[in-house]
C-alpha cells in the first residue's frame, strides 16, 4: 500500500502498486492527459513507471524543464522508426538528445538525400499522428545480443554486448518497432507535435576514425509549433550574424588549409584584436595583476609533472629535437606561472600574488569540429592564475567573479548563467582534496551572490570551476570565463610560500579565465553584435566623404584633425554618388559617416550620420570628436586606448 508525497506535500494512499499515470489520473483528468513523465524520489521516470513502496512523486508536464529533452529523446526514436520503415536495410545506432534537438547515426548502403530527409520527417508526423503506445520492457543482456544480431543490428548487438552482463537491458517500443535505451519516454507518440530534420552529416562508429563512416540525422524537436518557428528564425538570424561571412565582408580575418585552425588576421581585424588586449589589460593592471610571458614550447618532462600529458596528452602537440628531447607546445599557461612563482622566496605576506598573460596556446582539435574563430587549434588566452592562501580564496574569487560580470556588462553582455562543474572522471589529487576545493568553490559563489547552475563531472583535471555563460542578442548561450580552484598543480610542481610560523606551505592556485580564447570571444562579439561593434571598438570609428573633388582637400584636413585626437578615421574620395558611398560604408558597419559638400566646406562643419541611418545634423569637426569621445568614455574608455 504506497503512500504517495505530492510536490505540495499532501500525500495519497493506495491499496496496490501504482503507475506514475495512475497518481496523475488520481489527481485529475487533464493533469494525466498533459504527462509527460514523472519524478519518482527525484528520479526522472516513464508514466508508465511502476511505484511499489512510499514515494515522492510529481508530474512532468510541458512546464517542467525536463519535458524539452523526454521530447527530444523521443523524437529520436521517432526518427528512427521513420528511417527503417521506409528503408529496412538501415541499421540504427545511437540517438542522443543534443542541446536544441537530437541526431541518430544510421548504417545504409548509399547516402541519404535531401529528398530523403523530406520522406523522413512525413512519415515521422505520420507516425505521431498515430498517436502509438510508447512500451517498456526488460531482457536479459545475452538474451537481447542475440535478438538484434538476429535481426540484422550489428552495431546495437555490439553496443549491449559491451554492457556489464547483471545489468538488465531496457527496450523502449511503439507499434511493432523498438530500440535499445533506458527512457524515459513519452507515453505515445502524439505527444511528438513540433520536429523538422535539419541535415545529414558522416560520424565515424564510437567516435574513432579508424572505425566505418555512418550517416547522422540532425533534427530539432520543441513543445509546440510556435516554439519550432522562433528557433527555426534564430537559426536564420544566426546564419546572417555568422562571423565568417562578417568577417569576409568586412575584411577582418580569414583561414586556410595550409594553417588549419589558425588564424590570418588582415589589418582592420588586428586593430580589433589589439583593443580587446588594450581594453583587458588596463582593467587587469588596475585589478592588481602583474603581466608576465611564458615560454610556448617546454619540454615534456614538465607536462608530465603537472599531469597534462597524461589527461591531456591526445590534444597536444609534440615534437623532437635532433639531441631527442621531446618538447610540447604549450596548450595551457598554468605550468609556466608556477615556474615564474617558483622564483625567489615567497612570503604569505606576499599573497595574493596575481599573474596574467596573453598567451598563445595550442591544442589538437579534431579537423572536423573546426569552425571559424570558435573552434580553432592556435588562440590566445587572457589567462590568469592567482596564487593566495587557503584563506584568501573566498575574498579573492568574490573579487574575480565581480571583475568578470563587469567586463561582460562593457561588451553588452547582461545576462550571465553560472554554472558549477565538479570532478570529472579523468583527474588528478585525492578525494579529500577535491572535497575541499568543490566546498571552497561553492562557499564563494555564494559570498559573491551568484546562484549556479549544476554541471557534473565537467570541472578540470586538476580542480572544480564555475562557468559563465553569456547570452546573446538571439537568445543563444557561450561559455567564456572560467574560475577554477586549484589544489593539486602547485604541489605537483613545487610551488610553496612561507607562512607566519616559518613553515613551507603549499599555496592555492586560482585559475582565471574571462575571454576564454580571444579568437572565439571575438567571434562572439561580431554575432552578437551583427558586426555592428560599439564605436570604442570598431576597427575605423568614421569614414569621411566629399560630394564632389571640390571638397577633396577640406575632408582630408578633417580626417587630420579626427586621426590627432585618436579617432580611427578614414577619406573616401571616389568619384561616385554620396549615396552610393554612404551605402558601402554603411555594409561595412562604420558607426558614424561624415560628409561634407560646398555647404558644410563653408561652415567648416560636417553632416553626420550615424550607423542605423539617423542624421545626427551639422556640427564642426570639434564637436563631433567631443560627441565620439563622450560616448567611448561611456564605456570606460578613451579615444587613445589600445
């Protein structure tokens, strides 16, 4: 007889083991319609999950969050059955949800088609039309090996056989079709109202090139139509804002095949670059941070140290010199800082001491998940580390997490999730340690006011972190900083200060990052942004124009006068219509156009336009620079800076 603990904290009892649906109908007709799923004791469960004993339970509906994946993951199932009914030679694999929808990798003889997508997805409304049963079942593992290697599934047979044989096997079916996984699921597939497939991509079996090449099934799946359009318009929005394509047009960057993953930088691209430097190094040095440079190549004998080589060795680069000393390219700055810290006798009245650098990095990245400035093998970090004592890491986080909401905020980043990673399964450092640095961790988050989301088993090798994820103008979310707090590296490497008893102790080491990569933040920068950076950052700040070749010389004269105060100004001469330059430059996102004819040349003004096309009016050369440097010094800036 099972007592069931609502959400609300009233209880229900019943005279036999019940269903999650059974709580829900028992609740109400329209709440055991709108299930989804259920949450037995925290559990995420199938409503038909069966409850024997005193439970805590509650409803998923479309309100819950977990509702959007149970979804995506159906859909999945969806797909496939979709696929092997219209062609029952393919294999299915796996089909994971992904964030915004979900995939499935096939084995077919021949690749799918666009057209093929397009028979897919109807015979997937088809089948949710149906509105089939969703069934669960359990087999023993051998048994369920060889029902699939029977029915011709090599790839699932081999997936099972890898699967510890006391662990039951779940089978998820609807109509007279199943797959192997462990749910949960939608009770039936009407609950499957808003899919499209989006593309086909190759993925090698288990992830390893050396295994065969399948077919992956991308599609995205939402809680209703309405929902599907808007991402379906981000995904539009995203494809004009992609800093590849801004990036060609506005002649900034680009890349090629004998660099892969490294960037060209073209001038106007450098210039921003060279703010973003300029811009984070004043606010590290007034945030107490002495820069140093590390070297980039270090033998490996040192990476074996830290324990890089070993949980980070399949992304490094190595090489070997004529006299066989194997050397790698650096892929982190940590080991370098604590070689600086290293030097000399360190006092705990010398804590915290603060260390940053702008250092380039290098990490094997697989050619295929390359992509433009998000994703690249060689990128420059504003890496920090911050060696303080046991005491000192709350202050200092607290410090460090203020100073990255407030460069973020400058960029036009005002929404910032946190999210708190702990130990990941490749690690190094006892138990108790990672149990003191994820309670220190969490301990300053909380002093700085921040509420984290969970994300486990993704902090660093070495330590746990917070990540801060920046949402942009469309709604989409990237990480960018991190703060780890490190117990393991220094020891590993010898650092040690001396404390008020005269007594080595190992220091504390804070790893902070607020960029991340320069090269992605300035990817990011560019899509959130549509290319329209702010007029502190854009690469020229104003373009001036004449009207016929008889304003030639007064327009040169006031590019002299904008280019003396620090405005990065530029002439355009051409013999063509003022409208027809003011557009080109208004493509070329310039924030502010100047033009002057036979009027203006006479005033010894100019008309000022801005970049959404407002005219701003007349106003002498003067004024305009005291317009500009009013609105970069808005952002804490100055015309001259970087």
């Amino acid at each position: 007889m099972p007592v069931i603990t609502l959400p609300d904290g009233s209880t229900r009892s019943f005279d036999k083991a019940v269903s999650v649906a059974d709580v829900a109908a028992s609740i109400g007709a329209g709440l055991a319609k709108a299930a989804i799923a259920g949450r037995v004791n925290e559990k995420l469960v199938d409503t038909s999950y069966v409850i024997d004993s005193d439970a805590k339970v509650s409803i998923v509906t479309e309100k819950d969050p977990a509702a959007l994946d149970v979804i995506r993951h159906s859909t999945a199932h969806l797909l496939a059955m979709a696929v092997q009914a219209i062609y029952p030679k393919a294999q299915v694999t796996i089909g994971p949800v992904i964030e915004d929808g979900f995939y499935y990798d096939f084995a077919f003889e021949r690749p799918f088609t666009p057209e093929d997508l397009e028979k897919i997805e109807a015979k997937m409304k088809e089948i949710a039309a149906q509105d089939l049963k969703v069934t669960r079942r359990v087999m023993d593992r051998d048994e369920a090996v060889k029902l699939f290697e029977s029915m011709g599934e090599k790839y699932k047979a081999e997936i099972i056989a890898s699967i510890p044989s006391n662990e039951p096997i779940g089978l998820y079916g609807q109509g007279e079709w199943f797959d192997l996984c462990r749910g949960p699921h939608v009770p039936s597939t009407g609950k499957l109202k808003a899919f499209k497939l989006m593309k086909v991509a190759g993925a090698y079996w288990r992830g390893d090139s050396r295994n065969e090449m399948l077919q992956r099934i991308y599609g995205t799946a939402w809680l209703n139509d309405k929902d599907l359009a808007a991402y379906l318009h981000r995904l539009e929005e995203a494809e004009k804002r992609d800093h590849r394509r801004i990036g060609k047009d506005l002649d900034l960057f680009h890349f090629q095949e004998e660099a892969p993953g490294a960037v060209f930088w073209h001038p106007k691209g450098w210039r921003i670059f060279q703010q973003l430097l300029g811009y984070m190094r004043k606010r590290q040095d007034e945030a107490g941070y002495g820069e140093v440079n590390a070297p980039e190549i270090m033998e490996s004998s040192l990476w074996q140290k830290s324990g890089h080589l070993e949980k980070f060795g399949e992304n490094m680069f190595l090489t070997k010199t004529p006299d066989e000393r194997v050397f790698a390219i650096k892929p982190m700055n940590c080991p370098g800082h604590i070689q600086i810290f290293n030097q000399g006798i360190r006092s705990y009245k010398d804590l915290p001491i603060r260390f940053a650098e702008f250092g380039k990095v290098h990490r094997y990245e697989p050619s295929g998940a390359l992509h433009g400035l998000m994703r690249v093998r060689a990128f420059n970090q504003d890496d920090a580390h911050i060696f303080i004592t046991e005491e000192q890491i709350t202050e200092e986080s607290v410090l460090i997490i203020k100073l990255l909401l407030s460069i973020y905020k400058d960029f036009g980043f005002d929404e910032v999730a946190v999210k708190f990673a702990d130990r990941p399964p490749k690690r190094v450092g006892s138990d108790e340690i990672w149990d003191k640095s994820e309670k220190a961790l969490k301990a300053a988050a909380a002093a700085a006011g921040i509420a984290c989301e969970y994300n486990p088993g993704e902090g660093a090798f070495y330590g746990p972190k917070l990540e801060f994820h920046l949402r942009d103008a469309i709604g989409r979310t990237w990480q960018c900083g991190t703060l780890q707090v490190d117990l393991n590296l220094p020891g590993r490497l010898g650092a040690h200060y001396i404390d008020e008893h005269s007594q080595k102790q190992v220091p504390v080491m804070l790893h902070r990052a607020i960029f991340g990569s320069l090269e992605r933040f300035f990817g990011i920068l560019l899509e959130h942004h549509a290319g329209k950076l702010p007029a502190w950052l854009a690469p020229t700040q104003a373009v001036i124009m004449n009207i016929t070749d008889k304003q030639d010389a007064y327009v040169e004269r006031v590019a002299e006068t904008l280019k003396n105060q620090g405005i990065r100004a530029e002439v355009d001469l051409r013999n063509e219509k003022v409208g027809f330059k003011i557009r080109a430059h208004t493509l070329r996102r310039v924030p502010y156009l100047l033009v002057a004819g036979d009027k203006e040349v006479a005033a010894n003004q100019v008309s000022v336009r801005s970049l959404s096309g407002k005219d701003l009016g007349t106003m002498s050369p003067e004024d305009f620079v005291s317009r500009l440097r009013a609105e970069v010094e808005s952002h804490g800036r100055t015309l001259l800076e970087g």
